[in-house]
C-alpha cells in the first residue's frame, strides 16, 4: 500500500510538471532554454563542476516557476474579486521567477561566454574569406529589415505580401548587388539589377505594391547589402 502511494505521489508530481507545461508559456521558455543550455554544455564539453552548476541552476528557474503557478493557481481558487494582498502574492512570486532566470544568465555567462567568443572569432573569419557566407548574411539581414520596417510602419497587406516596402523587390536587388560585389563584374552586376527591375515591376503590374514601395524595397536592400560588404568583403 505505502509503494502505491509513493508511485502517485510521483504521478501527481508529473501530473503538475505537465500541467504547467501546457498552460505556462513562460515554463515552455524555460524548457526550451533548458535543452538549448544543455545541449551546448554537451557540445562544449564543460567541466563536472561546469555542469553541475547548470543543472542546479535550470532546476532552480524551473523549480520557481512551478512553485509560481502553483501560488496563481491557489489564489485564483482563493478569491474571484480583485484583491491586493493577492496582488502582491503574485507579484513576489513573479519575482522570486525572475531572480532565478537573472541567475541563470549570470550562470551561462560565465560559462559559455568564453568558448561562444571563440566560435563567434572562428565564424567572422570565415564570413570574412568566403563570399557566398557574406551573401547570406545580407539577404537575411535585408528580409529582417522588411519586416521590422513593415511592422513599424503598418501600410496593409501581410507579413508576406503587399505593404510598405516591398520584399520581393529588397531580396532581389540584395541579390543583385551580392552578384556585382562577389564577382567583381559590371555585366553580371547590371543582369541582377535588370532582374531585380523585373521583380519590380511584376510587384507594381500585380497591384501588390506600390511603385514607391518597390523602390524603398529595391533602396533599403541595396544600402544593407553595400554595407555588410563593407564591413566584410572590402
């Protein structure tokens, strides 16, 4: 009988576990970072004491979480009106979470910043010596402009068609100047930007765009990709 109650002592232990799982997006975060945490300890081969500082400090994030919800909960329960002593519960509860997760990143610093210095040193060389490594930077850098520029200045459309300024024409003319820049070339740079008009004018003739936002899109991924060859290439 007492080896039964033990057994769902751990069920109801899991049971929580999961139910904070499936409500709590800030537990779903700490999860994520968690794997993400030791999985790196694994690829960098941290030391035991390394290690070990680790999980004591995930089990102390996810430790205050649970004990966060389980606090939300147990108030919700408590009372249906607002309340301030319950306020303040959960507010020192929420802080209690964020100690912990401040602790966790002092705790990462200090044992990844080192080795992420490295690799960080180890890959700006080698964007340094390989074009094509440059190149991928700048698109990406060009479509995560878009999107900030999109979301700050909200002209209608979707995140992927439509609205000021124009994708299509900002990764086109990207491409355009990777191709002038990488090869050294004046035709091969004025085929991609006669590509790039294309893509353009496809953007105005399907009413998608506007003929200022396709140039806003065709100037803003000209200056980033000039820019990232720059710091770089040249």
């Amino acid at each position: 009988m007492r080896s039964r109650s033990i057994l769902w002592s751990f069920n109801y232990a899991i049971e929580g576990i999961v139910y904070a799982l499936r409500t709590q997006r800030n537990m779903r975060i700490h999860v994520a970072a968690a794997t993400i945490v030791l999985v790196a300890a694994l690829f960098f081969r941290v030391s035991r004491l390394e290690f070990l500082a680790l999980i004591l400090t995930i089990s102390f994030v996810i430790g205050t979480e649970l004990v966060n919800t389980a606090i939300e909960a147990t108030i919700d329960v408590a009372t249906q009106s607002f309340d301030p002593f319950a306020k303040i519960a959960k507010d020192v509860a929420a802080g209690a979470v964020f100690v912990s997760a401040v602790c966790a990143m002092v705790t990462g610093y200090v044992v990844f910043f080192g080795r992420l210095a490295n690799v960080a040193t180890t890959l700006l060389v080698r964007v340094r010596q390989t074009p094509s490594h440059i190149t991928v930077v700048a698109l990406v850098l060009a479509a995560f402009a878009v999107l900030v520029a999109k979301a700050l200045r909200h002209e209608g459309g979707t995140w992927l068609r439509g609205g000021w300024p124009s994708g299509h024409t900002a990764l086109a003319t990207a491409g355009a100047a990777a191709i002038a820049y990488t090869t050294g070339n004046a035709g091969a740079g004025v085929i991609g930007l006669f590509i790039a008009a294309l893509v353009a004018q496809s953007r105005v003739e399907s009413e998608t765009h506007t003929v200022w936002q396709v140039i806003w899109g065709g100037v803003l991924g000209f200056l980033i990709t000039t820019a990232i060859f720059q710091v770089f290439w040249f």
